[in-house]
C-alpha cells in the first residue's frame, strides 16, 4: 500500500530559500511528490513534518493536514492500487482534486478542446451553450448539477420550440457524460438521463413520381426557377446528392465520386459514394460545368443556402406544388428507389449514410455495396420517371 508524508526538499528551494512544502507519495518503491500551496520562508520552519516557528503555523498545519487527507482519500477509492505505479496513483489525486473545482462550463471548454467535430458544429455547441448560460450558470459546480436542474431550465425555456429545448438538453447530457468519463463526477447515472423525450417527426416532402415528372417538364418563366429545376433534377439524377457536395464535386469523368460532408467524419463501410453519371444528369451538367469540373451556379454571390430557398420559392409558385423543396430531390429519390425494392444497404450507401448501432454495423460486417449495384439502382429510378409508371 502507498504511504504518504509531508516534506520539505531543500534541493528544491524558490528564489530567497523559501520552499514549497510537498506531499510524498512512497509506492512500489518509488516516490512522488505532489506539490501544496504551502511555501515556508526556510527550513528552519520545517520540523517533523509540520510547519513551526511562525504566528500561523497551526493554520498551515491544519491546511496541509487536509490537502494530505484529500490526496488519501482519492487513493484510497482507487480500485487494485497495488497494480498501478506511483506516478498513476499521483494522477488519480490529482483529477480527484479537480472535481470540486470543475465548473459547467470549464467541462464544456475542455470537451471542445478534444473534440473532433468541425468547426462549424464546434461553433452550434457554443452558441447552444451561451443560450444555456443566460440560465444556468456557468460557473455551476458539476458535481451540483442534478435533474432538477435541468427540468427548471426546461420549464423556464417556454419560449423555445420543443426540438430546441432538446438539443439543448442532449448537449447538456453529453457535458455530464464526459465529466463522467473523466471522474470530475461520482454520478451513478447521468443526470440529464430522462429529462424529456421528443420524437422529431419525419420530414414528408418527398414528392410522387408525376410530381417529380411536373418539376422536370413545367414551362417556368423565370430565369431562378428554371435554375432550381435544374438544380433540383441534378440532385434527384445524382441519387439525392446534397447541394453543399454537388457544388465541390469533380463531374468531369464518367462517374461521380465524392465523400459526404455531413458524414465525413462518422464510421462508414464505404468512405466514398461513387456510381456512374447518368446521361440525364450530363445533360444538365454541360450548362454549368468548369473547367475543374465544379459547376458554376450562382456566380459572385457564391454558393448560400438562403440564396436557393429563394430560387424554390418562385419555381414552387410557378409549378404549384407546396411541399416541393431542394431537400424534396433527395427524400424522393430515396422513396421512390425504396418502393421500386432496392435495397436498403444499396441506398444507405447512394444517399452516403453512415453506420448506426445495431443492424446496420452487424450486416455491414458481411455484405459490401459496390458502385456497380449503386450504377444499376440510379438508372432503375430514372428509367422508372422517365416512363409513365406511378406506384400503386
């Protein structure tokens, strides 16, 4: 078992011979010290292990008595010590005096140091988080966090829509299961577990096959919304690409390949999405292509995602279907590629998901989509719109 002294080490001395009183930590026949913020003036104030010859001698005393039983108690929660070595045992007390000063917010701060996410998601978190501080404070101590904190926050965020509310409180919950993680906590459960419960519903844009047919054939009068039917058709002719991919793919050769930006970061069987380029999609490609292989589509301002709503809302009122957005291309592709029974896997791998928990992982360990089957399922749903089928 380790054993631990209070110790003075004159080699150690500050400038002017003061000394930094140290905790030693003897363990595996190796010794460690943990430094106080105890510092005596020489010495001559250092005998048998206690401070003497001052006016607050017994305060320091009582001071470094607790540090020292501080340090013990967190070797002392530290299951099997005997297989650690000194050095992890002066780990252990140190993370375990820095759970009394862990703040919210200070456990936020070092979670997005070490997070890999992009900056732009780094930068939702802090402004979800600077939203959350106008309520919780910040400087809260984690191991003060409780469920009853976060139901008043909850109650007092009326003003909120309810799938805001819960991104909120998931970003709190993974703020409590990283202090966890760390041990800057003793929760036995994460506080947050159970708080709300919101099922977001599914988006039902996705458009029937005479209406994607309508898109494609309406005479439009403006110059915007013959753009966004092109731009629209792009994406539904590319498997329901998204538009922030379509604009940096290289369309240059016979086929497409690109990695998902959304998903550039997550677990996936197929790091790319690559299938051939339909002759429909070249069609409309040669209007706009550079001669990088980028498409040129809206000029000086760049690409902005506000710029084509505006472009769907005129060709919306000019064709005449309400639910119709550029997000429609790709819930229609998939919609309709998975009533014509392709494969869901063959899907999951055009629309470039990433892997989920559960069935997705265990089947992916045995079957691998390849650009041939992701080829033929694009053109079954483009041959299928070009005909007159509908589905039943």
């Amino acid at each position: 078992m380790p054993t631990l002294s209070l110790t003075v080490l004159p080699a150690k001395a500050l400038k002017g011979g003061k000394n930094k009183v140290r905790i030693a930590v003897a363990h595996n026949c190796t010794t460690r010290y943990i430094v106080t913020d105890v510092v005596i003036n020489s010495p001559r104030e250092w005998k048998n292990g206690q401070v003497v010859k001052r006016d607050d001698a017994a305060y320091l005393n009582t001071k470094l008595r607790k540090r020292l039983n501080e340090v013990q108690h967190a070797i002392d929660e530290v299951p099997y010590p005997e297989g650690l070595t000194c050095a992890e045992l002066i780990d252990a007390s140190t993370r375990a005096h820095a759970v009394v000063s862990h703040t919210l917010h200070s456990a936020f701060e070092e979670m997005m140091s070490v997070s890999t996410a992009k900056p732009q998601t780094v930068a939702l978190y802090r402004g979800r988080f600077n939203s959350i501080s106008k309520f919780i404070p910040p400087d809260m101590p984690v191991m003060q966090f409780s469920q009853l904190v976060v139901r008043k926050y909850i109650k007092r965020r009326g003003d909120l829509k309810l799938s805001t509310i819960q991104e909120h409180v998931t970003l709190l919950s993974r703020i409590m299961t990283y202090c966890q993680q760390n041990g800057y906590t003793d929760f036995r459960s994460n506080p947050v577990a159970g708080c709300i419960k919101y099922s977001p519903s599914v988006r039902q844009s996705w458009l029937t096959p005479d209406q994607v047919r309508q898109v494609r054939d309406f005479p439009y009068r403006y110059k915007r919304a013959k753009k966004f039917r092109d731009l629209f058709m792009l994406s539904y002719y590319l498997g329901g690409i998204n538009l922030v991919d379509l604009v940096k793919a290289d369309l240059r050769g016979r086929s497409i390949r690109y990695t998902r930006t959304k998903t550039e970061r997550a677990q996936k069987v197929n790091p790319c999405v690559e299938f051939d380029i339909p002759d429909e999609a070249r069609d409309i490609i040669s209007k706009y292509i550079q001669p990088d292989g980028t498409l040129k589509l809206f000029g000086k301002v760049g690409y902005k995602s506000t710029f084509v709503s505006g472009m769907g809302m005129v060709a919306r009122d000019e064709v005449g279907i309400p639910q119709m957005t550029f997000y429609s291309a790709r819930k229609s592709f998939a919609q309709h590629a998975f009533q014509l029974g392709i494969s869901e896997s063959v899907i999951d791998y055009i629309l470039g998901h990433s892997l989920s928990a559960g069935r997705k992982s265990s089947i992916y360990s045995y079957i691998k989509v390849t650009p041939a089957m992701a080829s033929e399922a694009v053109r079954k749903v483009i041959d299928f719109i070009n005909g007159n089928n509908n589905f039943d």
